[in-house]
C-alpha cells in the first residue's frame, strides 16, 4: 500500500505517525487515540489533514497520498490549523511531506 500507513500504523511496535498540514508527527504518545483499536486509529500513516479540518471521520478524508488541501473552505482551514497547532505542541515534527513525482513507464 502506498502512504506512510504500513510503517507507521503503530502496529507490532512501531511507531504512530501522521501527516496534518504537510508535517509528519510521531504521535506514539497518543497511541491511545491514534493506534490499534483507538477511536481515531484511521488516521495512522496516513495524512489526516481532510479528516481533521472537516472533523470527519470518513475514509474518503483520509488520504495515503498527497492531498494538496486546496479546496478546503475558509472555516476548514482554521479547523486544521487548531489542530496544527496541538499537534506541534504535543508530538515530535519528523519532517515534510512532500509530492511523490510521478514516474511512467515507457514499457
């Protein structure tokens, strides 16, 4: 599968990671919350910004992939912003995540 989500699911030990604005945070602290079998373990590996701005928890907000955000509205924005925030003040920021270029094959 694509996405950060088989790695960093929070599964066999390993760590809970989730993207929210373009920022990957190890959330392992919160496992309870975002690991197996927590209320928002849906979000783990994965980019979690749709889901959160909308307050969703609807699969389809939840992306492996890049979601460029850009057709959040204004009060979606703050929404995930609040959360940016929380996170930053209570998980590690372990890097960016950035847009995977496309590589077709010639074959």
């Amino acid at each position: 599968s694509s996405g950060i989500n088989a790695e960093y699911g929070g599964t066999d030990g390993k760590p809970v990671c989730i993207a929210v604005n373009f920022v990957v945070y190890d959330a392992t602290k919160g496992k309870n919350f975002y690991g197996p079998g927590g209320p928002y373990a849906m979000l783990a590996g994965r980019d979690g910004s749709r889901a959160l701005a909308k307050m969703s928890l609807d699969a389809s907000d939840v992306k492996d992939g890049w979601d460029d955000l850009s057709d959040l509205t204004p009060f979606q924005r703050d929404s995930l912003s609040e959360w940016e925030m929380k996170f930053q003040t209570r998980y590690t920021e372990l890097g960016k995540l950035i847009k995977s270029r496309e590589v077709e094959s010639e074959e």
